[in-house]
C-alpha cells in the first residue's frame, strides 16, 4: 500500500515536472507568477475604447 502511495506521488511530480518543462521549452518562462493576460500593463489600452 505505502510503496503503491509512494509510486504515485512520484508519478505526479514527474508529471508536473514534465509540464513545467514544456512550458519553458514552448513559452522561455515558468509557469509561476501572474499571467501575462492579466498584468495591468495595457489597462489605458482598453480606456480609450468607446462603449
């Protein structure tokens, strides 16, 4: 039973360590911090649009 535990916990962070590789070979960053989407860089971009 332990060693069943044992194997997927290590299972899952080699997932997600595989996931974070990716994501750095696809985007050049890591997947952490704020999303570039919703960083408020851009924000007057959006008040000069006319509703």
């Amino acid at each position: 039973m332990a060693s069943t535990l044992k194997r997927g916990l290590y299972g899952l962070v080699g997932l997600l360590a595989v996931g974070f590789a990716v994501h750095y070979a696809l985007f050049g960053s890591l997947p952490l911090g704020k999303p570039e989407l919703l960083k408020d860089d851009d924000a007057s971009e959006w008040d000069e649009v006319e509703a």
